[in-house]
C-alpha cells in the first residue's frame, strides 16, 4: 500500500521473486506515488536507488532465481526517505565491492569492471548501510525540501 | 521498449522508446548487436527523448556498443538526453569518451 499526505507520509512494503521484470513494477508504482507528492524533485534519484538496490539483490543475491524472495520497503524517517532490500542469499563482501566499484569508472579506457551499480547507489545515496551478512541493504536519500 | 532504427550512410540513428534497464536488456543487445554487425554502419547516434531512466545494465549495454564501435574505427552519440540520465553518464564519465547531448 503507498500513502501520501501533506506530511510527507509515504510508506510502500512489498516482497517480489527475484524476477527483473518485478523491479520494473516496484519502480512504476513508486514513480507515481512521488511524483504527485512533494517529493516530486528528487523521484528520479530515488527510482534509480531502488532499481540498483534491487537489481543486485536480484542478479548477485538471488541468482534470478524466482523461487527466491526480496523484501522491499520505502519509507520516510526524520528527513531521509529510506529503501530497504533484503534478500534471501549469502550475501557479499560489501566492503571490499564498495573501494572496488571505484575502478569501474576511472581510467582512460572504459572498464569492463562491473560495480556500477553499487558507484551509482553511493553517488546518488545520502547514507548506505549494509548488515555485516551483505544481504540486507538500506539506503538513505535526504529530503532537504 | 520499443527501437526503431534508419541509416544514413555509415551512420545508425536509433530510437528508444522506454527505458533502458535490465528486464529488456536482452533484447535491447540483441538489436543494436544486428544493427553492429553490419560492416557498413561504423557510427551510431541514439536517440534518448524517449527514455526516463536508465540503470547500470543499461549503461554496460552503451559501454558495449562504444567498445565494439572503437574496433570499428567508429563512434557513438547520444541524443536528446534528459538532464538526470545526463548526470548519470558524466558520473561514469562517459561523457569523457563520447558526445552526450541534452534535450
């Protein structure tokens, strides 16, 4: 269920099968919802969080497999609207992936390097918290109205 | 997602309608790869009015292509970028190895 009101009280759950095409769902329903709400300025930032927060919990922490389950949830706390993934997998090293993610866009040459995803999450996040397993993701983006 | 694609000599101009994202990653590739294939078509220009977002599966798909268009002596453009999508390319720096040009 998605609620808006003046105060910003924006709130969508869900759990999908670790399919791509319910990432494409998730991101439509949440586009409308912000778009008509005062968060309208940044729905592009968070359409693109949520993509690659679910996109590497459905390739990396699910193998696309559909049998697998992703937890999603977007919320506003304090002045943060808030993503949460949690996926079903073993999680990974996040901490050596994140110092990694930098070489995939350095360079003179384009790298073949993958982790541009997670770049792209702690470009646009405010705050990126992973529990220390890797398989549950939170990220903060600040309102700043 | 829809692509509609016509030539003008050795260049490939693309139209993208819909966003460029993992779930039609398959057949995005799998289009612009005929479109490549071709040994006449040494310069693609993409057409991005259409396009509202694109994610990092997106990105390595215009990666690809750009890599198999230096093999060809060739080069790509993006056209009629959205500002937020722009911003994206410039963060990857792409915008270092090929023109990306606003709406």
């Amino acid at each position: 269920m998605i609620t808006t009101s003046n105060n910003i009280d924006v709130f969508f759950e869900t759990e999908i099968t670790a399919e791509l095409e319910n990432i494409d769902k998730i991101d439509e329903k949440v586009a409308t919802v912000l778009t008509l709400s005062k968060l309208k300025r940044i729905t592009f930032v968070i359409r693109l969080l949520l993509r690659e927060a679910l996109l590497n919990a459905v390739l990396h922490g699910s193998k696309r497999n559909a049998k697998n389950k992703i937890k999603f949830k977007l919320f506003v706390e304090d002045s943060y609207v808030c993503l949460k993934v949690v996926d079903a997998g073993k999680g990974f090293n996040w901490h050596q992936q994140l110092l990694d993610s930098f070489k995939a866009v350095q360079g003179d040459v384009i790298s073949k390097i993958g982790g541009r995803g997670l770049f792209l999450m702690k470009a646009y996040a405010d705050e990126i918290t992973y529990n220390q397993r890797g398989n549950s993701l939170l990220l903060k983006k600040s309102i700043n109205l | 997602m829809n692509i509609s694609v016509k030539t003008e000599g050795n260049k490939a101009i693309i139209f993208f309608e819909g966003n460029v994202v993992a779930s039609i990653a398959e057949d995005v590739k799998n289009a612009l790869n005929s479109i490549l294939a071709n040994d006449n078509i040494k310069n693609l220009e993409i057409d991005f009015s259409k396009v509202e977002i694109i994610d990092s599966v997106g990105i390595i798909i215009i990666i690809d292509c750009y890599n198999i268009l230096q093999q060809k002596e060739g080069t790509i453009a993006i056209k009629n970028v959205n500002d937020n999508i722009k911003r994206v390319f410039s963060l990857m720096n792409l915008d270092a190895h090929f023109a990306i040009d606003s709406v």
